[in-house]
C-alpha cells in the first residue's frame, strides 16, 4: 500500500510540475531533466512512470478526458438536460482553471476540447438523426457545432472566464439550436 501512495504521489508531483512549465513555454521546450530536477525526483524514476515529456502530457491529457466522462456518466445517470451538462462541463473547467488554460494552449487543445463536446452533444446528434438528416449531414452539423462550442469555451477560459458557467452553456445551447438568428432584435 506504502508503494502505491508513492507512486501516486510521485506523479502527481510530475503532473503539477509540467503544467506549471507549460504555462510559461511550450512543450517543446521543456525536458524531462528540467522536469525531475522542479519536481525533486531523479530522472530513474521519471523512466519509471513515463517515456518522455510528451508522454506525461497525453496522461494528464488523458485524465482530464476521463474526469470529463465521469461528468458525462453522471448527467446520464442523473438523466441531466444538455444544459445542465454544458453547464457542469463549463464549471469543471472553471474550477480546473490553471490545467484547462495549460490544455487548450497546448498541441491537441482544439481537438481535447472538441472530443469533450462531442460526449455532451450525444443526445443532439440522436435527435438530428431522428429527424431524418443524413448521415453526412449529421457530422458536419457536430463539426460546425462542436468545434464552435470549443472555440467558445476556450475563449472564455483564456480571457478570464467574465461570464458565468450556464451563461456560457445557455450561450452554446441558443447558438447550437437556432443559430445566429437567436440574437437578432
């Protein structure tokens, strides 16, 4: 048991320390001696846990994503209307703010954030089914739809996040379902 808390621990201090690099340059620029050496731990033990720079970040990257499908798991479970979804989603990466602004800055930010969408967008893509649109039809609605539920949630994140979580929700939700038309006067 002593060991498994060690190892947890171990890298949970590899994790933390690579996110507070990436938030001053990229990953290109960092390397696993400067990351054992902020993080107290030789570089044996790094090797022990990860490949390399790139493979500790697709873990934190990874867990991220299972974090986010926990969230998914449990609006199912509640039986949680797309916005309380959006809503939850957009409060997680509040709270999470530090590693989201670290993520979504990073190579594969654009296509994390989108892949999360798209978990919380099941229902809308069943629906569009349900009303006849074709297959193809459906994936470039999620494309248009999701990649601008990232960008917006991205830019929200990056500028300080002004608006509340269902705000932004509420926002991507109107757009989603009626379309720019929505804030016409």
């Amino acid at each position: 048991m002593t060991s498994d808390r060690r190892v947890k621990y171990t890298e949970m201090v590899l994790k933390q320390t690579l996110i507070a690099l990436l938030a001053d340059k990229p990953i290109t620029k960092i390397t696993t001696t400067e990351i054992c050496a902020l993080a107290d731990v030789n570089r044996g033990t790094f090797y022990s846990h990860f490949t390399d720079q790139y493979h500790l970040l697709r873990q934190i990257q990874d867990d991220f994503a299972a974090d986010v499908r926990q969230l998914q798991a449990k609006r199912q479970a509640d039986q949680l209307t797309t916005t309380a979804m959006l809503t939850e989603l957009a409060e997680y990466f509040h709270q999470q703010l530090p590693l989201c602004r670290v993520l979504f800055t990073t190579s594969g930010g654009d296509d994390l954030i989108a892949g999360l969408i798209r978990q919380a967008y099941g229902e809308f893509l069943d629906s569009w089914r349900d009303q006849g649109l074709s297959s193809g039809d459906v994936e470039l609605l999620y494309s248009f739809i999701s990649h601008g539920a990232a960008a917006v949630l991205r830019h929200w994140l990056l500028s300080g996040s002004p608006e509340s979580p269902s705000q932004v929700a509420d926002l991507i939700i109107q757009v989603s379902t009626r379309g720019s038309a929505s804030f016409r006067r």
